[in-house]
C-alpha cells in the first residue's frame, strides 16, 4: 500500500516576502504584529506559507 504523497507548504521568510512585495522587511513586520499578514514562528524566526501570503495579497487587492 502507498501513502499519498504530501508535499510541504512553500515557506518564505521575511526577508523573501519583502521582496516580492517590494517593501521593507520592517513593513511586513508591521503586517505581521498587528494581525494582517499570518506568519509562523519556527524557533526564533518567522515563516509565511505561500497559501497565507496570497491571501493577504488578495484581501489587499480587494480593500
């Protein structure tokens, strides 16, 4: 019997997503800390999954 296989969600990390997003790391931060963007904390450094970034981008897009 095979398992299905699962593939990992694509991370970023801050520094990624500020730039394709073309802004500061400190704005996506700011995004992050006050609730706008999700992001998951993995030890001492933060992940975005790529599901969660475009879900920020479209409810951007929509505002």
């Amino acid at each position: 019997m095979t398992s299905p296989s699962t593939t990992p969600p694509t991370l970023y990390t801050i520094a990624e997503v500020a730039a394709l997003l073309k802004v500061s790391a400190k704005t996506v931060r700011r995004w992050i800390e006050a609730g706008e963007l999700i992001a998951h904390r993995l030890g001492h450094q933060f992940r975005i999954t790529e599901s969660d970034l475009t879900a920020f981008i479209r409810q951007r897009r929509e505002a």
